[in-house]
C-alpha cells in the first residue's frame, strides 16, 4: 500500500447501502421520512416545552436539550448519507469526514452527559423533594448545559486534531455509511497509538462518569421509593422515570453493541447496521419515549396543536 499524508488524502469511501436502484429509492425514502420525523418530534417537544410555563422545570429543560441535541446528531449523519444515496456515490471528502467526525462526537458525548444530568435531576426530586427548588436552580441547570457542551466540544476537536496528524494509505473504505473515529483510524497507515490512548480514555472517563452517575442516582433512587413511598407514590414515581430508563437503555445498549459488533465481528454488515440504529433510529424514538409516557407533555403537545390554526 502506497502511505499518503493527509493533505493528498482528497476522499473517504463509505459503505454502499445497496446496487440495486429500486432499493435504493426505497432506502432514500425511507431515512429522509426518518429524518423529518426526528426533526419534527424533538422540534414539537422542545416547542411544546418552551410555550408551556408549567413545563418550565429543570427536567423539562434539560428533556428540551436533549431534543435540540437528537435533531443536531441525527443531521450530522443522514443529509450526507441521502446526498450520497441520490447521487450514487458512497464519497466523502477528507475535510467533509474530518467535520462529521467532530460534529457526531460533540452531540453523542453531550446527549451522554444529559442523561447523567437528567438521572441526577430525578434523584433529588424523589430523594430530596423538599430540597430540590434550592438544590436545582436555576444557575446550577444552565451550568451543567454549559459544562457539558464545553466538555464536549473539547473532546471532539481533541480527536478530529489527532486524525490530522495521521498519514492513510490508498485503501479508504470505511465500513460504516458515516465518519466514525474508530474506523478513520483504522485506517491510517501512520502509528496510531496516541488516539486509540485518547480514544479509550476518553470513553472511559466521559463515558463512564455519566453512566456510573445514572447508576448511582437510580441505585440511590429505587432504593428510597422502596423503602418510603406509598404503592401510589411507587407508581408515580416509576412512571416518572420510565420515560428516562427507556432513552438510557435505548442509548447505550445501541452504543455499546456497535464497539462490542466491531470488536468482535467481522461483519461490516452487523456495524453498520448496528451503527444505524445509535445514531439514526435512537434520536427518533426519543420523542415518542417522552410524549407517549409524560402526560404533562402529551397536554402541552395538545394545547401547542390546537394554536396552530390560530396562526393560519
């Protein structure tokens, strides 16, 4: 293999979805319905969370940027995949892969520090309910935002700079329909110590704080609606945190089955598609996850629909 430094690198090539064109018109329709319905379903929450005072709560608030950040990972991966599905060229420029490469690492850690965040939240509203107004006010919840965006953006452009120094061969397949960092690596020909250090390091303590704090918060929560609360109170509060179990689950049990399904397989297949559903499918569900199980978001949703013909 001829090694190439990165300024002569001039495109990557992602996986095809398909030869065969009437399947791919099927695909092209199907991940742009997909798409517009993420859009449209976190749009209408954080809408609906916004034009409801009574919604004006640190969940709801932190539940409104989730949303933001769903519509804003789901767009750094599907608009490209679409261009590529209708122009029937699996290409992607080398400053193109670099930028998804950053944008998706920036929503996928912060979408995993909200959900630290939004665990927390619900421990102190069950566990400390007396306390919560003071301990969750207002300042302390846009800091977190705040803290958790900058954490994020640090780390992307920390391991987008690291691709920069890599040299590739002339073999630029990348086995997923996406800039994944994991697999642009791979595929450089220059020593690639420094960033899978960074790499594992990264996950391990960005990664595994907020999940150890959601362990931590649900460990501490159950253990006191168990031992407290009323079978109504029970219920309740279970219902609650229903909604939030749920997008945890769906997060990282897709997340972790794409490294564990590259590490294990050798199906670029199984990757790709496992790869699909953590950043195509799982951004989409979350607004059903919410409206469906949240009664003050189903009325909200309710009461946002029924201005609309007011405004045509």
């Amino acid at each position: 293999m001829e090694p190439r430094n990165q300024t002569d690198v001039l495109e990557f090539l992602l996986m095809r979805l398909t030869e065969d064109p009437e399947l791919r018109t099927i695909f092209f329709n199907l991940f742009l319905s997909m798409y517009l319905v993420t859009v449209l379903g976190n749009l209408l929450i954080i809408l609906a969370v916004i034009s409801d005072s009574h919604l004006h709560t640190p969940m709801y608030f932190f539940l409104s940027n989730l949303s933001f950040t769903d519509i804003c990972l789901s767009t750094s991966v599907i608009p490209k995949m679409l261009v590529n599905l209708q122009a029937q060229n699996p290409s992607i420029t080398y400053t193109g892969c670099l930028i998804q490469i950053c944008f998706a690492l920036i929503f996928v850690t912060l979408e995993n520090f909200l959900l630290g965040v939004m665990a927390y939240d619900r421990y102190v509203a069950i566990c400390h309910p007396l306390r919560y107004t003071i301990i969750m006010n207002p300042h302390l919840c846009v800091m977190l935002i705040l803290l958790s965006i900058s954490i994020s953006i640090g780390d992307a452009l920390l391991h987008s700079l690291m691709v920069l120094r890599l040299s590739f061969c002339t073999d630029l397949e990348i086995p997923l329909f996406f800039c994944e960092v994991v697999q642009v690596i791979k595929l450089a020909y220059s020593d690639t110590l420094i960033n899978n250090i960074l790499i594992y390091f990264a996950v391990s303590i960005l990664g595994g704080i907020p999940l150890s704090g959601i362990i931590f918060s649900y460990s501490q929560l159950f253990s006191s609606v168990l031992r407290e609360l009323s079978v109504g109170g029970k219920y309740k509060a279970f219902s609650t945190c229903g909604s939030h179990l749920s997008v945890v689950s769906l997060f990282y049990g897709t997340g972790f089955g794409l490294y564990i399904c590259s590490a294990i397989s050798e199906s670029s297949r199984k990757a790709a598609v496992t790869s699909l559903m953590y950043t195509v499918v799982t951004p989409m569900m979350n607004p059903f996850i919410y409206s469906l199980r949240n009664r003050d978001i189903k009325g909200a949703l309710r009461k946002l629909i029924g201005r609309v013909p007011s405004f045509l």
